[in-house]
C-alpha cells in the first residue's frame, strides 16, 4: 500500500493523483500499484508542486515494512542501517524568497478581489449607484497563465434608463484554437482585421466602467483574465465593486439541473440572441441581473 500526503499544492496536481489514488481525507491519498508508477507519479508531485510539500510511504522490505520519502525543506530523511529516520533541520536549504513578480501580483491581485467579491454578495444595502455595467469575455482558453483574451464587451444601464454598449477584439500573436474559433466565431484573420492592442483596449474599457459597479455571470473567472492583462499591460488594477450573479443565483435556484449561464438565463425567461458573443452575453447578464434586482434578490 502506498500513502501521499499533499499540503498547498496545485489543484491540477490533485487532480492527477485521483487517476492513481483514493483522497481518503484532504490532501491524503492511499493507493495499491506497482513500484514503478509509484516512482514515476512521485517524479511528477516533485516537478508539479510548486511551493507546496509532499510526503510518500510505502510498504518495502526492512524491520519497519515501510519507508517514506519528502520534500519538506525542513525534514531530511536520513538511512540508518537500512531504517529510514527523520532528521529536523534547524535551517531550511532553499527557502522561497517572495518577490514582486507577475505571477505574486496576479495571486495578490486575486485575493483582494476575491474578498470585494464576497463582501459585495454579502452586503445588504449600499450607497447609490449612478450606473450598473455587465462585462463578459471571450478568450483563448480557461487558464490566463497560458490563453488571452480575444474581445471585451460591457454594457452600461444609466439613470436614464439608456444602455450603452462597449465592444472590442483584441489582436494576439498566439493562434486562436479551432474549438474557440468554432465557439466564438473569433479567427486571428477577423482579430488582426478588427482588433486593436490590449493596452489600449483596456484604457478605452477602464474609460467606459468609470467607478461602476460591474457585473458578471462567473465572475471570478473574467476577473482573473482582466487582471492578469493590467499586470501584463503594466497597468494598475481595476478597483471597481464586482458582484458575481452565479452564488446569487445557486442561492435563488437550488434545483437547477446546472447552472451554465445558457441554463440559468432559460429559466429566467432572458433570450441570449448569440451565446459566446461577449456583447450578446453581456446584455444577457445585465437583463438577468436587472431581474434580480426586480425580485430584490440582488441590492445595488
């Protein structure tokens, strides 16, 4: 029998010990298979976990039955006379120096955001707000480590009652991937036609939110794509209050069969004319969040 115990790993790397093991408790995985996947899984934890600690035990032949091996910075296992031992180091070797590089900003960036977004579902009662705006994008992929975004759409309801909308594509070196380009009907041939630079997309699009508040279907998701693009722009974040509808929603509708954004606008009776088109999904999600409001669901 083999045991790993993983701690502040990332998710993905979970997500590969499953295929192996069963997570009899969080981050303590236990599985039965030959020495040979044992080593190559143990040689993907060390190159996959990033900041995160590992420990392996397995059965082996010695007085113990056992042996274990770790990637703490502070533990050594040490051989004595064919027993494992742990020996405490009181200075840890390569201890991680956090800096300021993009990646610690993106995280940092991520917190903060993570908190406005809970603090505003939460909040009751706020003071009032001139203008509400819905945003939604379009990007190369799920990960802003690896894709980018394509097109920023926003819609804008004013006092007035009036709705002004802001669309733009982005040009991107990278190849837009067929499935996105089936999804989207966004090709590097149309971006390269009609998009502009990020860095400028992005002045334009900070310019038409203004101190709004901004709305999202998942927006946690959007917010991680628009924050890694100012870090990339070399821009400061956007700090406007964001509220994400899809907690709302899973509050409001505990039955749904799911809550893609498609399933969840169908039982409101919202029409989205073009699913996957930011503008199009944007005004949905500001129809769908109108409607909340209406049914004092949602307080602004």
């Amino acid at each position: 029998m083999i045991v790993i115990t993983l701690s502040k790993v990332p998710m993905s790397l979970r997500g590969d010990l499953t295929k192996w093991c069963r997570e009899v408790q969080t981050g303590v995985y236990v599985g039965n298979f030959s020495a040979r996947i044992r080593d190559l899984l143990w040689e993907r934890i060390t190159k996959s976990i990033g900041n995160g600690e590992a420990t392996l035990i397995y059965s082996t032949n010695n007085e113990l039955g056992y042996t274990f091996r770790t990637t703490r910075k502070d533990k050594q296992v040490i051989n004595f006379d064919g027993l494992p031992f742990i020996k405490h180091l009181k200075n840890s070797p390569g201890s991680v120096k956090h800096g300021f590089s993009k990646a610690a900003k993106l995280h940092r960036a991520k917190k903060i955001q993570e908190s406005k977004l809970s603090k505003a579902n939460s909040t009751s009662t706020r003071q009032s707000i001139t203008e509400l705006v819905a945003i939604d994008l379009e990007t190369t992929g799920l990960k802003p480590t690896n894709s980018e975004i394509i097109s920023i759409s926003a819609v804008k309801r004013t006092n007035e009652q009036q709705v002004e909308k802001f669309n733009r594509y982005i040009k991107i070196k990278s190849e837009v991937p067929a499935t996105i380009q089936k999804l989207t009907g966004l090709s590097n041939d149309f971006l390269n036609s009609e998009g502009e630079s990020l860095e400028k997309v992005l002045e334009e699009f900070q310019v038409f939110i203004g101190n709004n508040v901004l709305v999202g279907y998942n927006l946690l998701f959007d917010q991680s794509f628009l924050n890694a693009a100012f870090i990339k722009a070399n821009k400061q974040i956007i700090s406007n209050r964001m509220i994400d509808l899809m907690p709302i929603i899973k509050k409001d509708q505990k039955f749904l069969d799911n809550y893609r954004l498609a399933t969840v606008l169908k039982n409101y009776g919202i029409e989205n004319e073009h699913p996957h088109k930011s503008i199009s999904d944007a005004m949905a999600t500001l129809d769908l969040a109108l409607k909340l409001i209406k049914n004092d669901k949602l307080r602004i």
